[in-house]
C-alpha cells in the first residue's frame, strides 16, 4: 500500500509526537508536581495531604506544593484540574465526595466524574463518627440519642461540612434508618466543628481525624463510628451499628486523580510512590492516630472503586432526598 507524501507525512509527525510523549514520560517527573484540593487548608484532606507529602516527595525525587481551590462542595477544583495538561504535573486530590456524591447531587456538572479524570491511586478509608456537644443533649449512647431525638421531633439541630457534603449525607441517611427528625444546619467546612462546640447545634457526623482533638480535650463526646468496624485511634467508641442502629454505615476514600489522559507511566510511577508511602509503618502509624486506614488499589482497581461509589452515592442521595439546596 501506497500513500500520498501528504498522508506519509502525517503519519510520521504522529509516530514521532508518540515517541517524544513516551520519552516525556519516561522523565518523570523533572519539576514540582500542584496538588489541587477543592477543599480549604485545615480540612480532612489537608491533614491526610501533610501525612503523605515527605514520603511522596522522596519517592519521586520531587517538591509537592499545593494549590487549595476550596467552593463547591469540591466541584471547583475539580473543574479546574480537568483543565490542566495531561502530563503528570496537575494532581486532584479527591474524595468519594468530590467523585462519588457530587455527580448525584448536582444536575449540572462541567465534567465528568469518570470520563474526564484519570484515576490513579487511593490513599485511605474515612470514618465518620457521630459527635455531640453535651451541654446541648446530654446522651451517653447511640440508643439513647435515638430515643430522646425522636420523642422530641423536630427539636434538635444537626450540622454538616456543606450540602451534600458526606457529613450531611452520613446524618441524612441515619435519620433516615432510625426514623428522626431533625434540622439540617450546613456550614463551610471545618466551621461546623465551630457552630458544635459553641452549641449552635447539638450534634453532627464529622471524619475522626478533624474531630478527635476536640474529644481528647473533653469538649465532645463521641457515641459512634460510622465504619463497619471500630477505628483505632478511639476504640472505645463503639461502631453505630453496633451501638443502637443495626447496619448502618457510611465511609469515604480520598485519592488522586489526574486530567483525562494521563501517561499509564506516570499513573504507574504514582500509584507505586503511594503504595510505598501507606506501607511505611510510621505513615501507617500517623494515620491510624487520627482514624484513617490506608487504602491501597491498583489503578484499574481505584477506577472501578469510582464507577460503584457513583452508583452508590446515587441511591442514598435518592432514598435520602438529599439536596444542595
């Protein structure tokens, strides 16, 4: 078969740009790589973030620098990361929120939450964990916060990290199976910490990481994990299934995810920078102290944890009627 010079040249321009792209990646990485986090400084990722950064550095010979585009319930960053060159250099850090929830939750998104992302790997699990303020509802368990919740309808207010946000979806979902009702009370972020201790609201699900501090001073008493299974860094506090809702759960997983398109390279040299770093026993170690348990997938497997945290997410946004609004 024979082609115009036209077409021979066409095809040598593409067989060269695939050889230079390949030895681009072979490279990497030869600059600082921008971690984007939808979410503000002092957040659960951010904490997760500095546990993994000097161990990420090393094994990629590299500086990490981050970049928060808080707003959206994530959905900023997001946006802004599929934007960015497919070169290993733009990294999400992203949630089961900013991948899973939001493409229930919001009719319109600018993105795809699998289409336009390249998974790459997962970090860890997240526990949320039921918290109240004792000078508001003075409750020592589980079943007693139930009973005394829903002989008083209505009464007591509960706060979240944002519409939609897990922490919302966390307390929707257990009203929902335990038949309260309750107001719900959205703040920014970490301010619902805030409007708990000052005793705006009686109570909120909140990641064990950005509450334990609070509890280890005395400010909160915790009365449940939201895992499957209690968590480490406070195993005196029983799971909520255990201690008065049979079954309940509800997680989430943070991970990184590049632009669509992303070298399998890269993607491979990352995903084994992280294995290396959540194997250390002493980044183990630092995450279990505030309640997170490492999460280690393949690529391939972090894709498909993706596409069935979406299906998932969906129905509880469904059953819970869950809104933004």
């Amino acid at each position: 078969m024979t082609y115009s010079r036209p077409r021979k040249y066409f095809f040598m321009f593409m067989l060269l740009a695939l050889a230079i792209g390949a030895v681009r990646a072979q490279d990497w990485p030869s600059k600082p790589i921008t971690l984007v986090m939808g979410y503000p400084a002092g957040s659960g990722l951010d904490v997760v973030a500095r546990i993994l950064q000097e161990p990420l550095e090393k094994a990629l010979n590299t500086r990490i620098v981050t970049d928060y585009r808080a707003g959206a319930g994530g959905n900023i960053g997001s946006e802004y990361v599929t934007r960015a060159r497919a070169d290993g250099y733009t990294i999400l850090l992203g949630t089961a929120g900013t991948h899973g929830i939001n493409a229930a939750l919001y009719s319109k998104l600018p993105f795809d939450v699998e289409a336009d992302f390249t998974p790459i790997a997962s970090l860890i699990d997240v526990a949320n964990v039921l918290s109240i303020n004792p000078n508001v509802i003075d409750v020592k368990t589980v079943r007693e916060f139930i009973d005394l919740v829903k002989a008083n309808p209505g009464k007591y207010n509960y706060a979240s990290s944002g519409n939609g946000a897990s922490t919302h979806l966390a307390f929707a979902e257990f009203n929902t199976k335990a038949g309260l009702t309750m107001t719900h009370v959205p703040y920014k972020s970490a301010q619902a910490i805030q409007g708990l201790l000052k005793g705006d609201v009686c109570c909120t699900f909140n990641q064990v990481q950005t509450i334990i501090g609070h509890y280890r001073s005395g400010r909160v008493r915790l009365l449940g994990v939201s895992s499957k299974t209690r968590v480490s860094a406070v195993p005196e506090i029983p799971t909520v299934s255990e201690a008065g809702l049979p079954g309940y759960e509800s997680t989430t997983w943070f991970g990184f995810f590049g632009p669509k398109g992303v070298d399998a390279h890269i993607v491979n040299t990352i995903n084994g920078a992280v294995r290396k770093a959540l194997e250390m026993p002493s980044v183990r170690q630092r995450l279990a102290d505030v309640g997170n348990m490492p999460r280690i997938e393949t690529a391939e497997q972090f894709r498909a944890t993706v596409r069935n945290d979406r299906v998932k997410w969906a129905a509880v946004v469904k059953s819970t009627g869950a809104t933004i609004d």
